[in-house]
C-alpha cells in the first residue's frame, strides 16, 4: 500500500503544486519556501530522546520526518545530551537531574507539554518535556504543526495540556470488514471475520490520531460481534494493539453483553450472577496478559435489539459495575452508551417522547456507577441530527463519570459527500450552559468531569475511516476528525481557529487558500441545515433506510420516535411541560424556563419543543412556513456558491485534491436542489400555503422528462413523490437495451447550459449521451456510489452540461442505455441562460 501511495505522488506543475493523495491528511510537512525557511536556521541539529520507551522514540523519528519534510534537513538522532545545542525530549523524571538548569511546571497533568527554548547543561536548547511519554509525543506534533503554519519556534515557553482525561474515538467496524454508516471503503482493522493482515493503514490512523492527543480508540461496532472476544480473535487483536502501542493510542472494544451464553458457555449473561462476573474477570485477564494497554470496554445495550441487563430485571449501573471489576483490577475502564431507548415507542400516544429516554434511564442510577465507568452520552437527546439541543442528562449526572459522544461520520449530515463542518455545531453544545449549579457549568465541563471533580471524564468522537486513500472520501471532510481532536484536548478553541488550522496544515498557508476553506467549512453546517431542516425539526432525512436523502414522511408513525409531527396545520414535538411531553422538565429550572415557552425558545430550536402552525411568526419575523421555503432555496444557492468559492482556487491547491473536491461540491449543489424540491413541495402539499415569492412548484425552466418523446422509456410514478420533479420520472422498459427521449427547444438562441436531472442507483451503470441534432454533446455513465437500489431522493443526481449554442427548433435528445437493475431513469431537464 505504502508504495502504491508514494507511487502516486507525481510532479503535475512544476515546482509548485504536488499532487496529493489527501492519505497524508494534516501529516503532510510539505517542504517551506526558501523564503520562510530562514526563520528555522537555529533550529538545532540534534534531538535527543532521554528514555527508550517506544512511544519518546516514536516522538524522536516523528520530529526526525517532520523536520526532514519540511527543511529538507535530517536531525540527528541522539541518547544523551551532546555537547552542543539540541532539541531535548524527555519526561520530568529523566530531566531531574537537569533541573537546576531549567525550571519544570511539574504540576502538569498526563499528557501534557512544554515546549521551551531554555538553556540545559549551559547549551541552548528546545526542551519538549511532559509528565509522560505520550506528552512528549504529543509536544513533538505540536511543534511540527506550529512549523508547518509557518509560526516561529525560537523563544518558546508553551505549556499545554488536555482538558479532560478521555480523548477516544469509536469506529462502528464489522468484523466482517464492513463499517457500520461507513461511507468510505472497507475497514482498515478487519476483512473476512478477521484482523487484516496488513495493519499499515491501522498504525497510520494512530499517528494521525496521535497527532490530535487522542489517546484512546475503539475499533468495532457498539452493535458488538461475540466473536470478538472469542480464544481466536485476542491474538489478533493484539496485533492492532502492536501498531496503536507506538502512538500511544489505546486499544479497546465494544463488547456484547450478551457474550457469555453466545461464546462463553453459560445458559445466563445475568450481570447479578457469580459465574457471569467470574467469567467476564477471566475474559479481562486474559486480554491483558496479550495486551497489557488495554485501554477498556465500550457497551451498547438494552438499545436497538441489543442484549442488555434488564432482561434479568437488573439495572445498567449493575451491568456496568459487573465490567468496570472485572476491567479495574488492571486499569481499564468501561464506556457504557445512554444511547437507550425503546424503539416501539406508540407514536399514537402524544406524551411518548424518545427525546426522554436517556435521562429517564440514567439519571435515577447517579452515583451507582464505580469510578471506573464512564456513561457516554451522546450531544443531543435524539441521535446526530442536524441539530438538536444539548441532552440534559449531562447535568442530570454529578456522582457519575461522563463523556460526551459526537459524531465524526456525517451519518445525518450528508454523509461526506455534503460539505458539513461540525465544530460550529459541537461548539454550540459544548458551550451550552446547563445551570446544573455553580456559577457556569457549560456542557464542556460536565462531560471533562470539571464542574462536580469526577476522577474521569471527556470526549468520545465516532469516526468511519475507511481504506478508500484520503480516508473519509470527502477530502475537505477531513476536518470534523481534525476538528473532534482539536475540540477534545481544548474545547475553548474557536471552530473559526480550528478551520484555519486544518487548512493551513492540509493545503498550505496561502492566504487566499486558508481564507477561502475556513470560510467555506464555516459557512457548510448551517448551508447543509438550511436545504435539510428546518427550525430543530430534525433531519427530515429517510430514517428508516439509507439516512441520507429526503424522506419527510419516513419519521411519522413509527416507533422509532424521531418524530416532527406535521399535518397540514402545523409541525413540531411539543415537549413543554404544559402541553406536551413534559421532556423540558428535565433540564434545570433556568433552561427550562427557556425552552418551555415558544417565545423563549430560539428559532432554530422551535420545532423541537413546540408544535405550531405554519403560520406561527418566529423572531425573525417571518411565518414558519415561509421560512421553510426561504431557507430552503437560500441554502441551495448557497451549496451552488460553494462550488464557485472552491473554483476560485483552481490553480492554488494541487490538481488531484481540486478535482476531488470540485466533484463532491458539484453533486453536493445538485442534492441541494433534490432536498430543496422535496421539502418545500412535500410542506407546499400538507400545507397548502404557497410559497409568498412563488417559487414552490413553478420551474419554468424544466422539462420533466415524462413530457418527453419517449421511445422505449416509460414514465413511473417515484415514491414518495416528492423525491422526483412533478412526482414522476420515467425508465427504460422491460426489455429495451436503449431508450429515448427527446424534446424541443423553444427559446431564442443562445448560450445555455442544460442539468439533466437523472438517477444514479447502486445496482447497475447505466450510460447516457445527449444530441443536439444529430450532433452528441456529452455522454456519461451512471456510476457513482449512492446509497439507493431505486430512483428516489437517494439517487438522484445530476450531469451538468456547460456552453451549448442552442437554437430555436433544435432537437434535443437523450439515449439511455440501462445496466442491470438500474433502467437509465431520468427525472428532467433544466435550461438555464448563460
Ligand atoms: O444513529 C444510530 C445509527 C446506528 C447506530 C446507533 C448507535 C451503531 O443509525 O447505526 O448503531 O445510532 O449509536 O448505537
């Protein structure tokens, strides 16, 4: 693989921009301009690693590459002090016997770092110093990164250190080498019901998590295989646990609780019962005899059809205990998720609410939890939606550790295909103050364990690297991992310096480039909110299936409980405690009194807490509905706008990142459409209330393809009708190997540009051409990747074709060619003037 990358890395412009793969991510110590460079001419010539631990030698070969990246200039690698200036890595320990030459802020948390231009043994020195190994390790990225931004490194006295002791990811990974919500290849740690055999890309992914001070990762699926656990599989685990070790990332697992009857040979799992404690503490033992790191367990259960301990009537404070003995005897610690709800919830009855299920669950068990498990609650109280307000449970626990679990994989933000940077949304939850006592008690500081001295605390993100190269397949999607680990050790960093940070180590430190990206990731949560959902109503995503395209009714009546309520009156969850379901009683009484009237509540929160009427006027002065429509077309131009920011970029950032991004971008404005079309018609329909500018189902410019000439191709009805222009698009049928349909252009003659409007499926390539005339313009095939095995809001894409002479007469034809099960479908086609 390594070789196949560097292959890759060809010269496309010469001397300046080269190609890049996106593998490297914000690792990439791209060499300095001669100009810059002179700012790092004292740079010393030695680095000295005082230990030979594997992670202060890791530290020494990492500041070795990176300076070697980025002057051109090879350290040398040294075990003691020289006897000339050197860059000094070494814990307090080690530097004691220095210490009269350097004064050491000893009281730095684990993890932390110095970073200080001082003198040691009368020399001049850089000394990198930290309580720990891993705050070495980390003290080295954080000069590399510094260098990469171009900041200067002389007169250094940085002391840094992370907010809270938990900084871990879990990726969702299947043993059998799929990624649950992945979106980006297969896994990086399993293929086949095994561990791979090549764990390079895994060893990489611990460096780029390193580079974050992420010290922590869980590698499978919280919806957990017993198999992992299996005699078998430990081994191989160890070897995942071998390429993390260097990095200073522990290993962990999701595990079943279920597991001792499925592999263990008992008739129970009953976390009361003697034989399932024995049998888990054998299990941990086991586990670390092989990996001595281990770093712990994660458990989903009783959630989603997950076994869980109330099966035996026991409670998630004894399951957790049962695991947290077993697991504290040699350090571990056991995650245990409040993702806990009853999926049958009866939609019929207006008081359920699955907004309340996390706080119904653990809040009465505060203060039964050992102090070695830690409930990981997720940001809002539903599950990653666009945007929902912080969950109140992070107040609701003070005599138990917690984490905040977010949301790395885009699952219901576009799922990296949509340019959606998070940290703005994080930010907004981790801010949030919860008034759960004491003077300010922001989310942030509830979860680190601040605000009530919890032992242990902190940030779990969910991440879905996979093995396709620039890991996340969005290359600008880079920055939500970035941005999780940046947020994890200082969750008072603006998203703003986040952005500007990751752009300038990802695509250098342009000024254009670095204004340009930072504005777009910046601008992207509230663009992709905009054409997805409205006022806190939630994603009005297909819930039930892919989670990605429209599919505004897939919510209602059902049990899963992510409710809007629309009729054609109103929409909105009223969770007041007047009227509705009572969920704003659980948070405190000052944020209460917020939520709990419809004028206190932000707008774009109403919909989360109240039901009303389309007419409702929100602060912003305009009616809920019209806002509905406004923003839904703002946000759509807006996706279009991103395309031309991106453009203006052209030649600054290499040709194989522009493309891919370019790309993305381009599809991203056409869904913008498909999602701006299906919910305002979708609310135009219910609520009969039309759209005050008169945009909601008139398209002047469109020709819906079942108005065509079809030979061969059939018009069909697209379920739900929303998702296609006109609720209708037409296929090839039965048995025709090629279809068509033609229309003729009316307008004066000109310039135009034409978007055919068709749908890309997964279970087949179809291939399209247009003619003008007899002339072919363009041709394509249907080849992308969408979630979808039928035309709807999932697939439905867009072929833009730029700079065409039309006349008035000509004759427009498109032929298709079905593949499979996927018959050439097209929805229409929009003309647009030069
Ligand atoms: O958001 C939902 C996802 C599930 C996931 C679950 C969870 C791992 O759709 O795929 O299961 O959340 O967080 O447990």
């Amino acid at each position: 693989m390594r070789h196949f990358i560097l292959a890759i890395f060809v010269l496309t412009a010469p001397g300046r921009l080269v190609a890049e793969t996106g593998y490297a991510a914000w690792l990439r110590y791209a060499p300095i301009d001669a100009a810059v460079r002179e700012r790092y001419d004292t740079l010393p010539a030695n680095v000295v690693a005082l230990g030979d631990s594997i992670v202060i030698k890791t530290a020494q070969a990492e500041l070795i590459r990176g300076v070697r990246g980025m002057l051109g200039r090879t350290l040398r690698a040294e075990a003691t002090l020289p006897k000339e200036s050197a860059i000094v890595l070494g814990t307090f320990a080690a530097l004691k016997p220095y210490a009269s030459t350097t004064s050491l802020p000893t009281s730095l948390k684990e993890d932390g770092f110095l970073l200080k231009s001082t003198a040691v043994n009368g020399l001049p020195c850089l000394l990198i110093a930290a309580p720990n190994d891993r705050g070495i390790l980390y003290g080295v990225f954080a000069l590399l990164s510094k260098m990469a931004r171009h900041e200067s490194v002389t007169g250094l006295n940085d002391v840094q250190q992370p907010y809270a002791p938990i900084r871990w990811v879990n990726q969702w990974d299947n043993l059998d080498g799929s990624i649950e919500r992945g979106y980006t290849g297969r896994s990086i740690f399993f293929e086949n019901g095994s561990v791979r055999a090549d764990l390079t890309r895994a060893g990489d992914y611990a460096r780029l998590l390193a580079s974050l001070g992420i010290n922590g990762c869980t590698i499978n699926n919280v919806n957990a295989d017993p198999r992992i656990l299996t005699d078998d599989f430990l081994p191989q685990l160890a070897r995942i646990a071998e390429v993390f070790r260097p990095w200073g990332v522990a290993l962990s697992i999701s595990v079943d609780l279920g597991s001792p009857r499925a592999i263990g040979g008992l008739e129970t799992f009953d976390p009361q019962d003697a034989r399932v404690g024995a049998w888990w503490g054998r299990k941990v033992e086991e586990i670390y005899q092989r990996i001595p790191d281990f770093g712990g367990f994660v458990v989903k259960a009783d959630s989603e059809g997950r076994f869980g301990p109330s099966t035996y009537g026991r409670t998630h404070a004894d399951a957790a205990n049962m695991l947290a003995r077993a697991l504290k005897l040699h350090g571990g610690v056991v995650f245990y998720r409040a993702f806990v709800y009853n999926h049958h919830l009866d939609w019929r009855d207006p008081k359920n609410d699955r907004a309340k299920a996390a706080y119904d669950n653990f809040h009465p068990l505060d203060g039964k939890f050992d102090d070695n498990a830690i409930v990981q609650i997720k940001n809002g109280p539903i599950d990653f939606q666009v945007r929902e307000p912080a969950s109140p449970l992070f107040g609701g626990l003070r005599r138990t550790n917690e984490a905040i679990e977010l949301q790395i994989t885009q699952e219901y933000t576009g799922q990296q295909r949509h340019l959606c940077f998070l940290p703005p949304a994080w930010k907004e939850v981790l801010d949030f103050d919860l008034h759960a006592g004491g003077s300010s008690t922001p989310v942030k500081d509830l979860a680190a364990g601040r605000t009530f001295h919890r032992p242990m605390g902190g940030f779990v993100g969910v991440a879905n690297v996979g093995m396709d190269t620039n890991w996340l397949g969005h290359p600008l999607a880079m920055a939500n991992l970035y941005g999780f680990g940046r947020l994890a050790w200082d969750p008072n960093l603006s998203a703003r310096a986040i952005a500007e940070e990751w752009t300038r180590l990802t695509f250098g430190n342009d000024p254009a480039v670095v204004r340009t990206i930072t504005a777009m990731q910046l601008a992207s949560w509230h663009i992709y909110e905009s054409y997805t959902g409205p006022l806190g109503a939630g994603a009005l995503t297909d819930i039930l299936g892919s989670h990605y395209g429209p599919g505004i009714e897939s919510s209602e009546r059902n049990g899963w409980g992510q409710w809007h309520r629309a009729d054609h009156e109103g929409i909105g969850m009223d969770r007041t405690v007047a009227t509705g379901t009572g969920f704003v009683a659980q948070y405190t009484a000052p944020v209460a009194k917020l939520y709990e009237s419809a004028g206190g509540t932000p707008d774009e929160l109403l919909l989360f807490f109240h039901h009303v009427t389309y007419t409702h006027e929100l602060h912003s002065g305009k009616t809920v509905i019209q806002h509905i429509y406004d923003s839904h077309y703002e946000g759509a131009e807006q996706a279009e706008e991103l395309t031309r920011q991106w453009s203006s970029l052209k030649d600054q950032v290499d040709e194989e990142r522009y493309a891919a991004v370019r790309a993305r971008l381009d599809y991203q404005a056409g869904h913008a459409i498909v999602w701006r079309d299906a919910v305002c018609n979708w609310f135009f329909r219910i609520s009969g209330i039309a759209d005050a500018r008169g945009r909601v189902g008139h398209y002047p410019n469109r020709i819906e393809a079942e108005a065509m000439q079809l030979q061969g191709y059939v018009p069909f009805d697209v379920t739900p009708p929303e998702n296609a222009s006109g609720g209708k698009a037409i296929e090839c049928s039965g048995q025709a190997q090629r279809c068509e349909a033609t229309f003729r252009f009316d307008r004066p003659a000109g310039w135009y540009d034409l978007d055919v409007e068709y749908f890309d499926q997964n279970n087949g390539e179809s291939r399209f051409r247009l003619f003008v005339g007899d002339q072919k313009v363009d041709e394509w095939a249907a080849n992308d990747h969408l979630p979808a095995t039928k035309p709807g809001g999932d697939s439905s894409t867009r072929r833009r074709i730029t700079g065409l002479a039309l006349r008035p007469g000509d004759q427009i034809h498109i032929e298709g060619i079905p593949d499979g099960g996927e018959r050439a479908p097209i929805d229409y086609v929009e003309i647009r003037a030069k």
